[in-house]
C-alpha cells in the first residue's frame, strides 16, 4: 500500500507499510504490524527551499530502505527474518550509501 505519515514536511516521513498475517483457523493474525519500509529525514534544509539567501547552504536528505528475506535461523519454530535497511544521503556532494542488517524474532505472537 503507498500511503505515507509525515507530521510536518520538513521533518521527514516514512511510508510503504508492510503487515504480515499468518492463517489462524479462518482468521488473519499479524505478525508484523505497520512496518514502514521507506523513509526520509532532512537532515540539514538549510539549502533546501527556494531562498536566494541560502542558496549556498547544503539540502541533506537521509533516504531509508528496508528489505525483508528469510533467514536460515529460527526462534519459537518460526523462520527469523533478516530486516535489511540501506540508508542513503542525498546532497550536492554526492550520495553516502551505507547497509545495516538484523534480525527479526518471533516472540510472544509476532516478530520483534
């Protein structure tokens, strides 16, 4: 689904939100519940809006993407979930990439 939160503008937002459900009798249960799968943060919006007296000012926006996979462990019976996030910093300079990986358990009736 392509829907979106951002409180205000210029803080950022995220949006993309993944639930996973799994089959429960004739039911749907969640197991992981409103994950936001991208995200963005000004960092630094000085430069960022159309004002001549800042034009030389940075417009650093952080990008955030997460990616899902099975991992090859397990907890409670159920396959562990590698979470993959790629951050990227998007400014004049140039972009900075950086990748972080964990794991998602299933705890108590839902990943954590």
């Amino acid at each position: 689904m392509k829907i979106g939160h951002s409180p205000r503008y210029a803080e950022g937002g995220s949006n993309d939100y993944l639930t996973l459900f799994v089959e429960e009798g004739k039911m749907l249960r969640p197991v992981l519940s409103d994950h936001a799968m991208r995200s963005w943060t000004m960092v630094d919006s000085s430069g960022c809006f159309d004002q001549m007296e800042n034009s030389q000012l940075p417009c650093v926006i952080e990008n955030q993407t997460n990616a899902l996979a099975l991992s090859t462990t397990s907890t409670n019976g159920w396959r562990d979930l590698d979470l993959i996030t790629t951050t990227t910093l998007d400014w004049e300079n140039g972009p900075g990439k950086r990748g972080v990986a964990r794991k998602l358990r299933y705890e108590r009736k839902k990943y954590q």
